[in-house]
C-alpha cells in the first residue's frame, strides 16, 4: 500500500470512527491506526473472554495494546536510536498480535480474526516503513547530528 493510500484510509478513519482522538493522534498516522486497533483488541478480547477464552484473550490484549504504547512512547524519545527502538518493540507486538490472531482464526470456537488479521498486517506495514525511513535518514546524516530527536 502506498503511503497515499494509507492517508486516504486514515482520513476515512477519521471521518467515520466514533472515537474521538487526541491532537497527537490526529496528527499522526501510526498513532491514530494503533488507537483504533486497540480498542478493536480490547472488543475482540472481550468476545473471547465471553467464550471462555481467557488465555489467548489475556494474551492479545497485552500485546494488541502495547503496540500503540509504544508507538506512543516513541513520540517523546531521547534520540533516534531510542526512537528506533521504540518502534522496533511495537513491531514484535505487532508480530506476536498476529501470532495470537492466526491462532484465533484457525482455531473452531473462536470469533472470526479475518478482519482483525487485516488491520495488523497494514499497522505493521507502517511500522516497518517508519523503522526503515528512520534508519536511511539516520544513515545519511552527519554523525553529530545522529544523537538528536527526530523530527515527526
């Protein structure tokens, strides 16, 4: 998906989600698409809670979650490396939330994880193409100015 596509998605994400968001997440893609889908998470984690669920629910709900905390965390880091990081942890969430959510989706018994499934595999798009962006920027700077904060 271009990153065109993905401002046209968000844009129609704003326009139709009935959660109101922050200045910073308005502002931001990564922020924005990670808010949703945690609360996507927690709505899916409760539907599994409901069907007894409660390990894989407990499971996804933390690692579904901590993708958009990190993110979020990201926003305020002390230099480039610390924000590469950060987004390098919401990826292995993001990793792990697919995990959780192939295993739903294979499993009988469980809500269908279809369009959950969908929505992971865009965030982690971003998130890599994020990581990546801000590792050839990092790359083709001087070095005194590797240590500063990115500017997002």
């Amino acid at each position: 998906m271009m990153i065109a596509d993905e401002i046209l998605l968000f844009s129609i994400y704003l326009a139709v989600s009935p959660y109101p968001l922050t200045m910073k997440q308005n502002d931001n893609l990564v922020l924005g698409l990670t808010f949703e889908f945690a609360l996507a998470v927690v709505k899916y984690c409760e539907l599994l809670e409901e069907n007894k669920k409660y390990v894989i629910a407990r499971q996804l709900l933390r690692a579904g979650t901590l993708i958009g905390a990190n993110a979020r965390e990201a926003q305020n880091c002390e230099s480039r490396n610390d924000f590469v990081h950060k987004f390098r942890l919401a990826a292995k969430e993001a990793e792990e939330t697919e995990c959780w959510l192939l295993i739903c989706q294979a499993s009988s018994g469980y809500p269908s994880a279809e369009e959950m499934i969908e929505k992971i595999v865009s965030i982690k798009k971003v998130i890599n193409r994020i990581i990546a962006s801000t590792i050839k920027n990092r790359e083709t700077e001087t070095p005194s100015k590797n240590s500063g904060t990115p500017s997002h």
